[in-house]
C-alpha cells in the first residue's frame, strides 16, 4: 500500500473442490489482488498458493472492446497459457507458408499444428464453438474474426464465461462477470453456477446473486480474511451490526411524522412519456420504483423534488404532485459532483454544518458505518463512502421524505450492507429507484414503470417490461 503496509497480510483458507466462494469486503480491499496472486499474475512476498487443476481467470477486463479486437481474440485470452503458445507458434508458421513455400517452413508448420492439437487447442476451438451457438447462435467459424464491438457487453462475457465453464480447468476465478449483466443475465450466470462441478472463487456486487450462487463467503477486510460456511443470506445474518434508532437533531413537528401522507400524486403523467397514475405515500412506507431504463423514472423523482421548490417545475407534467405542508425531499442522484465537500472531513461536515457535538456527530456516522471516516477528506472517500455520507446529510437536513435515484448502484457489498441497515431507520417515507434484488427485500409496495408508457403499482418487482419476455431494454451497458 502507499503507506507501506501490506495490502494482504497472514492470509490463510482452503475452498474444497466444487465449492463456490464469493470473495467480498470494501472496494480497495484486496479481492482481485488475491484472485491475482492465485492466478499466477503477482507472486506473495511471503507464503504459498496451492492450486489442483488448471485455472480459468475472467478479469473484469474481459469483454472491454479496447482490450481485444475480434472474438477470438477474446477467447483466446482467457485460454490455457500453452494454448495460447502454440495458437500463436501457429499463426506465424501459417504467415510464413504465405511468403515461403519451402519443405523448412513445411516442417515448421506440420510441426505447430501437432504442438497445437497436443495442448488441447483443437480441442478447445470444438467447445467454443458449442458455447458460440448456445450464446450467439451462430457457429464459432462465422464471428471468429468478427469486431468484439458488434458484440453488447453482456453477449461478450456470456460467452467468455460458456467457454469457462465449458473448458477443462477445474478453478475458475471470476472477477465481476455479472457487470453489465440484466436481472435476466444474472438469474442464468446463478443457474449456472449452482450446477457447475469447478471450484469457482467469485468477486460480485450482487448481493442477491452470491446468496444465490455460493456456498461460501470469503470477507477480505482489513489485510486478512474469514471465511463463511454457508452463502451470503446467513453471513448477512452472522455479522451482528447493532442497530442504532434515531437521529439527532431530526425534526419532530412535520406533518409527515405523524401518520399523515406526506406525498400524492394524482392522475400524474409525465408529459409524452407517461400514462396518468396515481401513487400516495405514507411516513415509513418504502416504494421501489423498477422497470426498465430510459422509462422516465429519474424524471418522476426530479419532479417531486422540484415540486418542492418556490418555482414551477422544468419538467413538463400534467395531473397534480401534493407534497403535505412542510414536508421537504431529500434527493439522491449517483455520481453526484460536490466541490463544496471537496477538501473538507467528513467529521467537519457532519459536525460543523450540522451544529453537532462530537459524540452526536459520531453516533450519526456510525449508523451509516462511517466513523471510522472521521479525518478522511470527502475527495479520498470511495464511491460507497460518499454515497452513504451524502444520504446521511439528507436525513440531517431534515428531509422528511427520501428519494433515491440507484443508491446502492456501483457500491461494495459492505457498503450496500451499511447503507441498507441505516435506511431501514428513516421514519419517513423512501422512494427509490433500483435494479438491486439484494437492496429490494427491504420494500413493501413497487411501482414499475412499463417501457410502453404505463405506470402502475405491482405486487412484486418486475425486472423486466411486462410482456416482452426479453432482457430489460438498456441495461446491456457497454463493458
């Protein structure tokens, strides 16, 4: 580390053959370290790694279209070292046939396809191909040499993870190959991985998925390790957080503290892009709003924050938004830029503009699990840091209603964790917008928007548009 200190320091587990282990801890912890290591790329300063079989590595570089330029590159890359000795022996004696047809280049050609079937590459064309049509439909020979760009990201790491699971090494490390997967993707890479007979050491920010999918849990924190029998619902359970109820300085006399709705919305659409719906909330109710991207969803949360304001809202509507009087929006948006928090600690901000005391200030970041936060500056936090800071200055400021905008997207499953248990506090109601299976249990009512326009409240999370049997449109991002 920049300090000096060992990133990872007296580790020691053992995950027996067949297993599945998710890897999980804070970003920066030392998860694609460790898969590294065992992979070979980096080598301990101390200590050993014993590996039975050969291993299988998806980096979750793999699928990125500047790192490979045609589909067989991209297989290629995540083929068996030998083979792809001999695959690339191969290509040079076949450029060589090109410009020299003598019985020296004849041997040397005779004698690289013989090396090249002996490391199992033929072998291995035969199951890519398998995996081409499973995945693409189409066989391996016809999008060999295709651009990976014609490919959506998550067609590129279904099919680098087919070929995985397919091939011969009996360990696979995959590091985030849900990235960039719908909820569809991610129930299928579940299945999947349930039935495979590999050792497979998984890095995951689906909570949902590890619960689903592994048998054990390996926490990185802290420089070492612990490892969980069982899958991540029971070591959710076994980390025993106290849970601490109330915060500080919260502001009593709001109507919405007091059982009264604090939000309607009234034959309400979002003009050329909604049908009329109505949605009314209650203090401590908690509304998922699902359904596929580009639907309007972030829209419907900007407008009742803006409904908040001395102004008209910019975003054109028809029907009525009815906020109770008194009741102001706290709302969240992720990737949010914030130069006035730039430079400044977390223990500044909480305490000083927030008129807190110390052991107040305190006990509010430690129900987000930030006090350990306390000197960092807010540019040195990380991406589930910030979010559970900046969530937490909503509730300081009084918000009496939470609208949140994908708040536990990009984030650790420790922070997810955190920023989970903290919410479950909030007396007020929470509306928010989210693809987290994980983070989704904690809701009772879910309203979905259709990608036809419809808007209607449903008695499960719908992940998918109503009736279109396919993935969720838009959430196929680019690698």
């Amino acid at each position: 580390m920049p300090d000096g200190r060992p990133l990872l320091a007296g580790v020691s587990f053992h995950v027996g053959e067949g297993l599945t282990a998710g890897l999980v801890g804070p970003d920066g912890a030392g998860k694609t370290t460790l898969l590294r290591l065992i992979a070979g790329d980096l080598r301990p300063a101390s200590g050993r790694i014993g590996v039975h079989g050969g291993i299988g590595f998806m980096r979750r570089s793999t699928g990125a279209a500047g790192g490979h330029r045609t589909v067989r590159d991209m297989l290629f890359s995540i083929a068996p070292p030998k083979v792809r000795a001999t695959a690339a022996t191969l290509a040079a004696a076949e450029a060589s046939l090109v410009t020299r047809d003598d019985e020296r280049t004849r041997t040397r050609h005779a004698r690289a396809l013989t090396d090249h079937y002996d490391s199992g590459g033929y072998e291995l064309e035969a199951i890519w191909d398998v995996c081409a049509r499973n995945v693409l439909g189409l066989p391996f020979e016809q999008v060999a040499d295709h651009a990976l760009t014609t490919l959506s990201c998550g067609d590129r790491k279904r099919l680098a993870l087919e070929t995985l699971l397919h091939g011969t090494e009996q360990l696979l490390l995959l590091d985030e190959p849900d990235d960039g997967f719908d909820v569809r993707g991610k129930e299928l890479l579940e299945d999947q991985l349930r039935v495979s007979p590999k050792t497979i050491l998984l890095v995951s920010r689906d909570r949902q998925l590890l619960a689903n999918a592994a048998n054990r849990i390996i926490s990185v924190e802290n420089g070492g390790v612990r490892v969980h029998v069982g899958g991540y619902a029971t070591f959710a359970g076994s980390r025993g957080v106290t849970r601490r109820h109330g915060l500080p300085g919260t502001r009593p006399s709001s109507p919405a503290r007091h059982g009264e709705r604090t939000l309607a919305c009234r034959r309400l659409a979002l003009t050329g892009l909604t049908e009329p719906f109505e949605l009314v909330a209650h203090p401590g109710e908690r509304i998922a709003v699902v359904g596929p991207n580009d639907t309007a969803k972030s829209l419907f949360l900007r407008l009742i924050t803006e409904s908040a304001g001395p102004r008209e809202p910019t975003i054109p509507f028809t029907g009525v938004v009815d906020l109770s009087p008194g009741v102001w929006p706290g709302h969240f948006t992720p990737g949010g830029v914030r130069p006035d928090l730039d430079g400044r600690s977390v223990g500044d901000i909480v305490a000083g503009d927030y008129r807190l005391g110390r052991d107040e200030a305190m006990a509010a970041l430690d129900r987000y699990a930030m006090a350990n936060a306390w000197r960092q500056t807010f540019d040195t936090l990380t991406v589930g840091q910030r979010t559970r800071l900046q969530i937490l200055l909503l509730e300081l400021a009084h918000a009496d209603l939470l609208l949140l905008d994908e708040p536990t997207r990009d984030l650790d499953t420790v922070s997810a964790d955190a920023l989970q248990r903290a919410l479950r506090d909030f007396p007020g109601p929470i509306v928010a917008i989210t693809s987290d299976r994980w983070f989704t249990a904690d809701f009772t009512r879910y309203l979905h928007f259709a990608a036809d326009g419809r808007v209607r409240e449903v008695g499960a999370p719908v992940w998918e548009p109503v009736g279109d049997g396919g993935r969720a449109r838009g959430q196929d991002a680019d690698c």
